[in-house]
C-alpha cells in the first residue's frame, strides 16, 4: 500500500478522479453499458479501502470522511457510486463476518479491486415483504443449504466473482452467505433497462437448488440476520450521502448559470443554505450525533435532490431536455431515491413530502 497513491478525503486527488468520473458518466446511457474504466481508476486510487478496517487491509477512513468521500463521488458519477455503495456492502459484510476463512480467501483481492462482489438482500428487508413467503428459500441439508428461488435486485451481478445473498428458512430463520457467481445452479438474468442508473447493470439472479457449503455462511441462521454487523443497511445515511451528492452537482451547474444570469442568485442562495445545512447534519450523524436523526435527515435528503435536480433542469430550459444533457440525467437520477433502499417509514415520509402534510 504506498502511501503516495492514498487519497485522503482534502487531497487534490479526489478532485482529480471525480473530475474523470464526471467526464465518464455521459457514457453510461443503457443497460449494455457498465463502467469498467471508472471502476478501475477507483481501484488504481484506493478507493475500495476507504470503506473497510485497517486491521482488514482498508485505509479504515472513518464515518465523516466516508461521507466526505461519497459526496464527492456521487457528484461526478452517480451510477460508478451506487455501483461502489454495493460492492462495499458485500465486503463490509464479509469483513464484519466471523467467517475467517471466506474473510482471508475474499476480502485481499476484492480490496485490490482484481475481484468484484456485490449483494442482493433487499427481499430480506424492503423487497417483496408483502408476499408473505421467502423470495430466496434455504433448506438445510447436510454440510450446507441449498437455495431455491431468486433475488429480485443484484446490481452488477454479471461482473460479480462473488454474490453476498440474503435467504430464508422455512422456521423463519435468515442466512447470509458469499457464494461463488457461477455455477452452482444460479443464473443471472439480464440487466433491466432503467429510469435511470441502467449501467448499474442491476437485474435478478434466480436459484435452482443451488448447493451452498455451509463454510460460505457469513451470518446465521438467526433472526433478523440484517440487524446484525455493519453494511447495506436500508434508509441508513449511505443513501442520504448519494442524494445530497448529486443535489451537489445540481447545485453547482446553479451556481455557474447565476454567473450569466442574476435572477437564479436568490434561489440559488437557498439551496445553497439547505444544502450546507443538510452537508453538516450528514457529517454529524455520521459522527454519532443523536440530535441527527437518519430519517429525518433522508426525508431532507429525497426532497431536496428533486427539487433542485428540477430548478437546474429549468434554469438549461428545452435545452437541459434534450438527451444527453446533464440536468436531464440527474432529474431522473433524483427518482432513484423514491424507490432504492426505502424500508416503510421512509416510503410514508417520502409520500408525506410530496403531498404537502406533516409525516
Ligand atoms: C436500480 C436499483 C438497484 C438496486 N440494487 C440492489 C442491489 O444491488 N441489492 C439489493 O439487495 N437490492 C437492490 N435494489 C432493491 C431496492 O433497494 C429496493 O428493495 C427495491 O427498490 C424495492 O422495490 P420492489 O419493487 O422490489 O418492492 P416490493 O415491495 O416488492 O414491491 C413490488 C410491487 O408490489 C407492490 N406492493 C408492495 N407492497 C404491497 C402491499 N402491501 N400490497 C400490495 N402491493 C404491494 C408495489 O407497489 C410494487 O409494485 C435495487 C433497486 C433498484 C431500483
């Protein structure tokens, strides 16, 4: 790890690669689409460690320059930092894991970004609740499990070397395991194409009495697997950090508009108030404040990226509609938020938002 190419979340680095990522992101139009380059610059630059323990082999940056990080990130290239919030919940998972022997044999390569890993576990937590039955199904046999059904939402399963999946016991019981992409009985389904972030390459994997050992068990059996060690949490702060992201980079095409333009100054002055505002309660929440609290701060969060992803839209007039153009983009990545990790009281805060009544 030589400490030249570490970027710390002040460094002139971090501009730099978010500059390239920025210049990138008009490249991702379609599900056919994935950003390999990026993702290879983020790991040329260290990014993968940011996010995880040094005692693990990660630069272990600590909950405020995550956000930090993140912010910037999401600013430059929405859809590389969804795809990396994925990646880092899979190796959270597995490095918060007791699971030693999957920890030593995964986590090294997937820190040098030569391996990629991703999670589908929203059916244990904000997918598919409502059916009454396990998407994914896990029936004990000996040695291992064997899994039967599907998760619905994988992004970049087709790139993936390994999948961290969440599955059910008929008792009720979850598991989470890191299994091997390929083989086994799994097939990947193709991506679907999106309102936006299709280059997400998100799409279901399906499972077909598929054998898992149970050395690939990261987590359980036990209730509400979820709960438990760190990564891919829903409604948590990681999903704020994106929206005020890319309200970031709505903010900032304000700001060089008001330049030429002196009538957008006043709005702009406030979203620049909101938007500071909602930057330090971030970083407060992440440092553990309890005043901050993560849902108010989400609500925040989902109501600002879509209005100011709007006023910049209205600020490019018939120009910024065109496709291709960046407001337009962010206006419907500003959508993501309605829908991408919302537990039920997100859902009712996002519903109360937008018909105008106190939640
Ligand atoms: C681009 C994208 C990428 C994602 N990537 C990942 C990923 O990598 N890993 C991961 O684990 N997850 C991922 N997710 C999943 C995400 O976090 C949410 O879990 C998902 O958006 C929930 O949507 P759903 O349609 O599955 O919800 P569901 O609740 O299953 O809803 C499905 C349908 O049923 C209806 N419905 C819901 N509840 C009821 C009810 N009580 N009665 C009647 N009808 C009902 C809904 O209106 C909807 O039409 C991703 C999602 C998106 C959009």
């Amino acid at each position: 790890m030589p400490s030249n190419e570490i970027i710390t979340p002040d460094s002139p680095q971090l501009g730099e690669l978010c500059a390239q990522l920025n210049e990138l992101a008009k490249f991702l139009p379609t599900a056919q689409d994935w950003p390999h380059e990026q993702l290879q610059i983020c790991a040329r630059m260290g990014v993968f460690r940011w996010f995880v323990a040094q005692e693990d082999g990660g630069y272990g940056w600590s909950p405020e320059d995550v956000v930090r990080g993140y912010l910037e990130l999401s600013a430059a290239c929405l859809t590389t930092t969804f795809i990396i919030t994925q990646r880092t919940g899979a190796c959270r998972r597995i490095a918060s894991s007791d699971n030693n022997g999957l920890k030593r044999m995964l986590l090294p390569d997937l820190l040098t970004g030569e391996t990629f890993a991703t999670v589908g576990i929203s059916h244990l937590t904000t997918s598919r609740q409502h059916l009454g039955k396990p998407a994914l199904l896990a029936t004990e046999v000996e040695d291992g499990y064997v899994l039967d059904g599907m998760s619905p939402w994988v992004t970049g399963a087709k790139s993936a070397d390994t999948l961290v999946v969440g599955a059910a016991m008929e008792d009720g019981r979850q598991l989470l395991m890191a299994i091997p992409a390929r083989g086994i009985g799994i097939e990947i389904g193709e991506p679907a194409e999106l309102v936006a972030l299709s280059a997400s390459q998100t799409g279901p994997v399906s499972f077909d009495q598929a054998f898992c050992p149970a050395e690939w068990v990261l987590s359980g059996p036990s209730e509400n697997v979820m709960k438990k060690g760190k990564g891919a949490n829903t409604g948590g702060l990681e999903t704020s950090t994106l929206a005020v992201g890319l309200s970031t980079a709505a903010y900032r095409y304000l700001v060089e508009q008001q330049v030429k333009r002196s009538e957008f100054a006043q709005p702009t002055q406030h979203f620049e108030v909101e938007l500071e505002q909602l930057k330090q309660d971030l970083l407060a929440a992440a440092g553990g404040d309890p005043e901050c609290d993560p849902l108010q701060i989400r609500s925040r969060a989902n109501s600002l990226v879509l209005r100011i992803t709007q006023a910049a839209l209205s600020s490019a007039k018939g120009a910024g509609y065109i496709e291709g153009h960046p407001v337009g983009r962010w206006c419907r990545e500003a959508l993501f938020f309605l829908v991408w990790s919302c537990p039920s009281n997100v859902l009712s805060a996002n519903l109360c938002e937008l018909a105008r009544i106190e939640g």
